[in-house]
C-alpha cells in the first residue's frame, strides 16, 4: 500500500484545476457527486485504476462505473443503443447507470474482466467541471473502504481514505445520498441490478417496459460485487419490518436497556416521542420524506458506528417496492446484521 499525502481542495477553480491535473497525473482523487462521493482515476490508466482498488481494499472482481462529462461521450467507453439513448435523454447527468457492452480501449480492470462496462453521467456541477477540466472518463466507486458505508461528506472520506489517496474536494454534503440506480441494457431484455436515486418505475415508464429485477438470496449475485453483506456497521444492526414494527421495535430497544446495553437507533422522527429515554438516537427523517431519509442515511449509520454502542436497531423506513423506498430498504437490508419479522 502506497502512503499518499491526501490534500483536502476547496471546491473553486483552483481546486478544481489541482484535482484534474492529479488525474491527468495518474492519481486519486475523492470526488463529490449528487449520489455519494466517489474516488477517481483516469479510466483509460490501468495502473490508475489498481490504484483505486488497493486504496480502498475492494476485491478485483468488483468492476467500477466510468463517469462522463456528457452522454456524447458515451462512444469513447462503451457501444451505445436504443435504450441507452432514451434513458440518457430521460436521466442524464444525473443518478442512473447504464451497462452496455464495452469499447476495448477501457482496460480489464476497470471492467473486471467483462464484456460490458457501467457508465454514468453525473450531475454535480463539480464532478462535472472535474471531468470536462481533466478531459478524461474517470472510473469511480464510491469512496469508502471496502465494507464501510459509502460516504456522503468529504469527512466521510478522509475518515477512510487519509494516506491512502492524493486529494478529496471538499463540496458539502451528497444531496441525493443512495447511489445511482444501476440498469443493464446490454442485452435485450433491460435488467434492475441495484435501485438507487431514480425510481425504478420512473425508468420503466421512459423504456415502455417492466424491468426485470434483482432477486435476492437465490441464484447467483446479479451485479458482481453486490454482496449480500455489502457494508455494515461494526456494531450489529437489527432491522425489523412487517405490520407491528413500530411496537417491536420499542419491546427489542426496552428489552436491550434493561439488560445493560448501550443502544443505538436510526429513529424515524416520527418514532422519537415514543422512544425510550437512554437510547442513543440517530435521526433520518421523516417517513413522508423519503429524499431526506436518503440524504441522510449513510451519515447516521457512520454517526450510529462510531457512538461505541453494544447494538444498533431500526425499523423499514419506507415501502420497499416503490420510489426511493426500494433503494432504502436494499442499503438498510445490506446494512443488517439480522432482520426480523414483527409478525412472526
Ligand atoms: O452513485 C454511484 O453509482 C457512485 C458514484 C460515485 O457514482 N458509485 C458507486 O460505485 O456506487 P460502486 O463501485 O460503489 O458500485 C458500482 C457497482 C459495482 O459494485 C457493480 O455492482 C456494478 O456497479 N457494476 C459495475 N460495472 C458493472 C458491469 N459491467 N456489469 C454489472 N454491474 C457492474
Ligand atoms: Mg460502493
């Protein structure tokens, strides 16, 4: 592992020029986005790229998303089609990604050795003037340590990645805070791999078609490197959903304080009332609003871990199968250690 010295650069034309000379340089750079931050390198340097994967101890087989200053230059990485050319009207720049077959000037280890490569177009107007500055498409995860929640402040991202890369720009908080929605068009029939910022029901609309979606738990993982447990907090996360979730959740947190515990809850505001006092709080925000909750999400769970708590708990945060909804109960469910039924 390379020691870096990690500059933290203001989000100004200097910055944002020093930030692109490093990637023109074959570095690292922490870069927001509108979904979470993520760690950039030049996605055509392949030595760049293994970079990006010994700084933050991601396993190889996990290909990366390349990011583009604008949908024209989606020939330079990738083949386009129909369906890319409407959801990239429809969504560019902005929270969705897109996996099409691959150009074979992107490198294998950006791609993890497929055939396809996942691109997206972001929206931030600084990752945006980072990518037009730099002239370059740039291959980003998101910027945690592998297993740790991704990150939504430049905080978050030194917290992880001090010494290990060579600069983060500072630009405030994420705003959407789930990262992108991640669709499949490659092949003839459009796939969901990973919900996230836009809806899936706003994608289906733009395609005339139904998406087919993730299954969970069976077969093999349907995105590379979506596993299961993808991140979660060191302190185990018990979530609880189903009809009666609200009351189990206050019987398990009640139940933990009076065996001596110290407790942690990612509280809906409308819970906080009925919470019982001694319980460490974190809260997400209000069920009405899912774009809150989702702003906030990765922040809280990072706040819950580093309380030095004995158990985390929570209840679903909104309905799993429509908007925001499915991308919060996917990151919550990845976030848990268990999960109960309250019917059960
Ligand atoms: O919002 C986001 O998408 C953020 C920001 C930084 O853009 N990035 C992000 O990257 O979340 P990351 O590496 O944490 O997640 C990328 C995921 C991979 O884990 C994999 O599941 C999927 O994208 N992926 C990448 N290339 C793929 C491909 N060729 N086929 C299928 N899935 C792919
Ligand atoms: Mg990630």
């Amino acid at each position: 592992m390379v020691r870096r010295h990690t500059r933290c650069l203001a989000a100004d034309a200097i910055g944002i020029q020093t930030a692109a000379a490093i990637l023109q340089a074959g570095g690292l750079v922490g870069v927001p986005t509108e979904t979470v931050y993520g760690l950039a390198a030049n996605a055509l340097d392949a030595a760049a790229v293994r970079g990006i994967f010994e700084a933050k101890g991601r396993p190889a087989d996990d290909p990366l998303i390349v990011h583009l200053a604008s949908p024209d230059e989606l020939g330079r990485v990738a083949i386009g089609n129909a369906e890319a050319s409407r959801l990239g009207e429809a969504f560019w720049p902005g929270p969705l990604t897109l996996v099409l077959l691959r150009r074979p000037v992107v490198p294998n280890d950006v791609t993890a050795g497929l055939e396809t490569v996942a691109v997206r177009v972001p929206s931030h107007p600084v990752a945006r003037a980072i990518l037009v500055a730099s002239g370059l498409p740039l291959a980003a995860p998101s910027a945690n340590l592998f297993g740790r929640p991704s990150p939504t402040t430049a905080r978050h991202v030194l917290d992880d990645l001090d010494g290990r890369i060579d600069a983060v720009v500072d630009a405030g908080p994420a705003s959407v805070g789930v990262e992108s929605t991640i669709v499949d068009v490659s092949s003839a029939v459009p796939r969901l791999l990973r919900p996230g910022g836009v809806p899936a029901e706003a994608i289906e609309a733009v395609l005339g078609a139904k998406l087919v979606l993730p299954r969970r738990r069976a077969g093999p993982q349907v995105a590379p490197g979506m596993l299961d447990v993808h991140y979660a907090p060191r302190t185990a996360l018990t979530l609880i959903v189903g009809d009666g979730a609200h009351a189990r959740l206050l019987a398990e947190v009640a139940a933990a304080l009076d065996r001596g515990e110290r407790v942690g809850v990612l509280a809906l505001e409308e819970d906080v009332p009925t919470l019982p006092v001694g319980a460490h709080l974190e809260v997400v925000g209000a069920s009405r609003a899912p774009e809150q909750m989702a702003a906030r999400l990765f922040a809280a769970l990072r706040a819950l871990d580093a309380a030095g708590l004995d158990a985390l708990y929570a209840r679903r945060l909104a309905e799993p199968t429509s908007g925001l909804g499915r991308a919060l109960e996917d990151r919550l469910r990845r976030a848990s250690r268990q999960v109960l039924d309250a019917r059960d």
